[in-house]
C-alpha cells in the first residue's frame, strides 16, 4: 500500500493513507448497539450527586467529565437558555477573572454576559502583551487570584499554563481555548446539535480541516455523547495521539466511534453536520502560506455539502476565513447554524460556571435534556 502509515492506537493496528477512511473502533460503526436515548443523567437525585461532584472543580479538558456529569451540563446549559430568569441569582456576588493572552470576540462577551446575568461580576485582564508566567510565576498568580476570585477562566497558548493554573488554585479554572482544546466551544456546538436534531446519540458528525485544538475537544464530546465522528485532515495534520486514545475510550462505553480519514469527500458523505475551522490557529500565522494549498481540497463548499444529508448543517466555531476553509455560499446559506452556536456559547458557560460554583439546580421540564429521542439508524 503506498504511503501507508502505521500507527498503534489501543493495541489496534491503525492504516491510514492518502484517501482511506479507518474506523477507529473495534466494532464496525453498523454493529454498535444503540445506547438509551437519555445517555447520561436519569433522576433528580443522579443530577444533584453529579451536580454536588462538578462543584468546585476545574474544566481543562473535555475528558476531565464523565458521561454522566456531560449529560448534566447539556441539561442545564438548555435550561439557563429558556428559563434565565430561574438562575438570576444564582451566582449573586460571585466574582470570575478572565486572563486572556489571545484576542476574543465570542469568548469574552459571552462570560462576562454569563456571569453578569447570574449575579455575579466579570473582571478581564488582557495578557496579550504580558503572557502569564512571564511577569510573575503561575504558582503566584494562582494564589494571589485565589484570595478574591471564585473561578479563573483562562484563554492561552500553552495548556501547560491552564492545567499548573489549575493544579496551583484552591478555585475552579475554565480552560476557555489553549493549544490543546476548546471545551467551552464544543459544549456549545453539541447543545447547538442536540436544539437541531433532538438526541445525537447516533448523529453522524464530520469535521474537515486541521486536527487542532477544536477538533480535539469535538472528538471528545461526541464520544461522550454518543455520536458518530469522522475527522477528515491532510496528511500529516491529525488529531493528536493522546486525544483519540481518550475518545475511543469513551466511544467504546457509549455506542460512539471515531473514524480517521484523509479524504472529505468520503467524510462528508451522509453526513448530518458538517464543522471546519481555520486552517491556521492563533500563534500559527507564520505556517498559512506553506498550509493554503495543502487545505485547499479540504474547503467546505457548496459540492461537498450536498453530499451530506438534506437535513446537514453546517457548522463554524469562527471566526471565519471566507473563500478558505469555507465558502460565503455555505457560511451563509441556509444549512448555517455558526451564528446559532455563537449565541450558545453564552447559555454553554452559563451551565459550566454554575456547576463549577454550585449554584446548579435542575429545571423538571429540561429532564433528559426535554426528553429528547435518540436518532434511528439509516
């Protein structure tokens, strides 16, 4: 087989090469049961103990949660978004700190708009020409923060920074986009899924572009909840080891998978929901001439959508590069969902601040996420 590269992953021989499509499961994707539809949490009392076990706790990574704390957090996020006026208080004098060392749009607005509509105060802190670590150790800034925060939300390059944060405060620390992953994003887009198609346990999502921070915490939300994922990059710009080790782990408990190829076209293919994201990241400038044309066939465009279903969206954590990885047609058509996401983003964190502070509660109509259906099998 030409090109072909072998990889080991969870004692499985992985072949992937230039336009093949590997199902990273030991079961074939046809064969998985399909889990109930209310994967996760069940009763009041499962909510309030996983509720209880979220308190205090700091979110670095998407696999820093359980199937069932998860399920608790999509909940809750789509009841802060239709009932916000049962959680005005909830956080009533709770005071959030935000360092941030890159710029923001979606991520800041929509903390400080969480937090200040929950009761409690926002304080930005721009570390975009002052890195933390640099002025005065991490370790110190932790415990100074500490003293007069009640949760530090971080939006950095490393992920070194976000987890010596962490393991440094006695307060939660929200992980709001390093090198790793984006956890925030990706709660959000599944709650964004989850409005469109009711269960996503069996959704068939696809992800085309760069195997990056997005992507990574994408992967593991899917497994968590139960979808199918494929994730369609150029050679040599897939996801990292260590994170599809993590997601077919969780797949295997779920009824998930995870399928690696090369090839968007095989990858869009019946696909219910189509994600790209920019093919160079922050603090990646210097690499966009060399990645423009390894990208190109991997634009989202008007041919690649219709191979998906009828009923797809498509999907954009933005900002956009239009006419790049994705076209105006498409960003702007109605298949879009991007600016959906983005305003859910806002109810995402407004559930993750509330269970990392313990001013969760359960709404009785959002039980199992408003009694949402799993997806039957085509």
């Amino acid at each position: 087989m030409d090109n072909q590269l072998l990889e080991k992953v969870d004692n499985q021989t992985v072949e992937t090469t230039e336009g093949q499509t590997i199902a990273m499961n030991s079961k074939n994707i046809t064969d998985v049961p399909k889990p109930t539809p209310t994967l996760g949490i069940q009763s009041d009392s499962a909510f309030t103990e996983t509720a209880k076990g979220l308190s205090g706790r700091d979110l670095c990574s998407i696999a820093d949660l359980s199937v069932q704390e998860m399920a608790a957090i999509m909940e809750l996020a789509h009841a802060v978004k239709t009932q916000p006026e049962d959680f005005r208080h909830a956080l009533d004098a709770k005071q959030m700190v935000l360092l941030f060392e890159k710029a923001s749009l979606r991520t800041r607005l929509t903390f400080e708009a969480a937090i200040n509509t929950l009761g409690g105060n926002a304080v930005f802190v721009d570390q975009v020409s002052s890195p933390l670590g640099e002025r005065e150790s991490i370790p110190d800034v932790a415990r100074n923060l500490e003293r007069w925060m009640n949760v530090i939300v971080l939006r950095t390059y490393s992920h070194d920074t976000v987890t010596e944060m962490a393991a440094n405060a006695k307060v939660p620390v929200i992980n709001a986009l390093s090198d790793l992953e984006h956890p925030c994003q990706a709660i959000a887009d599944f709650m964004t899924l989850e409005e469109r198609f009711g269960s996503v346990v069996g959704l068939k999502f696809t992800y085309v572009g760069d195997g990056n921070n997005v992507c990574h915490s994408l992967m593991l939300t899917a497994a968590l909840l139960g979808a199918h994922c494929t994730i369609a990059t150029p050679k040599n710009f897939g996801p990292k080891l260590e994170i599809i080790h993590k997601t077919i782990e969780i797949a295997e408990h779920t009824g998930g998978s995870l399928t690696l190829t090369h090839d968007p076209i095989k990858a869009a293919t019946g696909a219910d929901a189509i994600y790209t994201d920019v093919c160079t990241s922050m603090g990646q400038e210097h690499e966009a001439t060399k990645r423009a044309p390894i990208f190109k066939p991997f634009q989202v465009n008007e041919a690649l959508m219709a191979l998906a279903q009828p009923s797809a969206v498509f999907m954009h954590c933005l900002p956009a590069h239009r006419g790049a990885e994705v076209t105006d047609v498409v960003l702007d058509g109605s298949q879009s969902i991007v600016f959906d996401q983005a305003e859910n983003r806002l109810h995402a964190q407004k559930a993750i601040i509330l269970m990392l502070l313990g001013g969760a509660k359960r709404i009785p109509s959002h039980r199992n996420r408003g009694g949402l259906q799993a997806r039957s099998k085509r």
